[in-house]
C-alpha cells in the first residue's frame, strides 16, 4: 500500500468514526428530548387532574362567602416537604379578594414582648375569607425548639396553652384546618441538592434548611411532642405524605374540601382521600411509637 493510500484509509476510518460519534451524539439528544416531552406530558396530565378540585375549592369559597364562615389553613412540616407547591395549586384559581396567603418572618423588638398570639391573631380572616398559613404559631413547636430560638418556658407555655386557643376560636365558628407535610429524609435530601444546582430555586434555600439534615432526629422528636399535646379532636392534624409532591397535593385539596359543609358541584369526582398518603395525626403517633419500640428511636 502506498503512503496515499493509506493516507486516505485513515481519513476514511476518521470519518466513519466522526459519523458515529455525530450519530450518537443525535441520538442522546433525542433520547433528552424525548423525555423531556414525556416529563412535560406527566406534568400536563398532574395539573389538568386538579382542575376538578380547584373547580370545588372556588365553590366552597363561594360557601364561604355566602355564610360569611371564617377559614384558616396551616401548612406544617420539614423544610423542602411541598408545602408552597400546594399553596399555590389550591389558591390557584380562588378569587384573590377572599384570600390571603400568610408567611411570617422573625418576630420584631415589639412582637418579642407581646403575647405569642397575638401577631397571628391579626391576622385571622374576616367573614367569608380564608387565611392559609405557610407556617403558623406551630413554629414555636417545631423551628424554635430545635434551633434554641425560644426558651424552654416559652416551648412549655405554648404547648399549654395551644389547645385551649385553638378551641376558643373554632367554638366561635372560625374552621380551622392542620396539614403536616411528611417528607423522607432521602427525598428531603434530593430536594435541597436541586434547589443548590438550580439558579431557579437557589433562592429557597436558606441557611436553616442547610442545617436540616444534621437536626433530622431533633426535628422527628419535637414533631412526635407536638402531634401527641396537640392532636385533639377539635383541631385534629392531617399527616401528608408528600414525597410524591403531585399525590400530596390532590390529597390536600381533598382534606380542605371535606372539612367546609358546602353544596359540592361535581358529585362524580372522588373526594376520599388516598390512606397512604394522608394520615390521621393519631394513626401517625401508633407508627412513630412502633418505629421507636422496634429500633430504638423515631424513623419518620
């Protein structure tokens, strides 16, 4: 063979090369797009399947309105455990004028020496309007104890008295209801390294929930104190599995929808609730108790 020849074998073996390489390359990116669409799809067909419910979710606030009833809605859990996503499908398509999105930040000087209540009780909806809460005075069970920002007697005193406040304010007519969103620490885990990766989320990401992960059996031990003074048959907790953020979601909606006595449109949906995503706060400290009896400490 002489020097031109093999000269152009070998450029020939490069390009067959390159073409595979080129075709692969086309191939990996049609595969991304594929599921990409796949992805786009599934999340297509989560969101029109909560249509139903938000179309309910805007009749019982019509109830609301009509009977000027009062409504509060707690969202409690972990960090990164799907509450703001669900805040924001059930309030999605609800008329603005009657309701209110509440987060609080860190209590001011003045807020300090006040009664604990009292910055949430300014709060409360006037007749015929729903208040949700994207975390409540429910910190002072969770949060606070855990990272020390309240005392031990402050901690004693809220678990006193927190019953008794929430009883007093149903008893006059104001519905109330406790959602605890229950996350697995691997999924808690996915969902932080997400929001570090994301410059559409990094945002969330504070330096309370970099230390979640290190306080994980802190925080399960103060949830079990908080389920067993505050689970109470007047202001029960509904416990939401949320790693599947989609289930968590539809089940939310159908816990609020069945807590308001209204005149449903769609007598065809289902509004039972899965029993493996939500909980009675009851039932979740059986498996909490059984969890510690059989491996010597809490696991969810």
């Amino acid at each position: 063979m002489t020097e031109e020849q093999a000269l152009e074998e070998t450029e020939t073996v490069e390009d067959s090369l390159n073409q595979e390489s080129d075709n692969q390359v086309n191939q990996d990116e049609d595969l991304a797009r594929k599921k990409e669409r796949k992805k786009a799809y599934r999340k297509y067909l989560q969101e029109e399947e909560l249509k139903p419910f938000q179309a309910e979710l805007i009749r019982m606030q019509q109830h609301l309105e009509e009977t000027k009833k009062r409504m509060i809605i707690l969202f409690e859990g972990r960090d990164a455990a799907g509450k703001g996503g669900t805040i924001r499908r059930v309030t999605r398509y609800m008329n603005e004028k009657h309701y209110r999105i509440v987060a609080l930040g860190k209590p001011t000087e003045n807020e300090k020496t006040q009664w604990f209540f009292q910055k949430y009780v300014r709060q409360f909806p006037r007749g015929g309007e729903v208040v949700l809460f994207d975390r409540s005075w429910y910190n002072r069970a969770m949060v606070e104890p855990v990272f020390g920002f309240c005392t031990d007697e402050e901690y004693k005193n809220f678990i006193r008295g927190v019953t008794g406040f929430e009883k007093d304010f149903i008893r006059q007519g104001t519905i109330l209801v406790k959602l605890y969103f229950s996350v697995t620490k691997e999924e808690q885990a996915r969902r932080f390294d997400r929001r570090k990766n994301d410059p559409l989320r990094q945002w969330k990401l504070s330096e309370v929930d970099v230390q979640a992960q290190e306080r994980w059996d802190d925080f399960t031990n103060v949830k079990y104190q908080m389920l067993k003074k505050t689970h109470t048959t007047h202001a029960p907790w509904k416990i939401i599995r949320s790693n599947n953020k989609h289930e968590a979601r539809l089940n939310a909606m159908k816990v609020i929808l069945n807590s308001v006595p209204y005149e449903r449109g769609n007598a065809d949906l289902d509004y039972v609730p899965d029993p493996e995503i939500v909980i009675s706060g009851s039932r979740e400290l059986e498996m909490m108790e059984a969890q510690r009896l059989r491996s010597g400490k809490f696991q969810a």
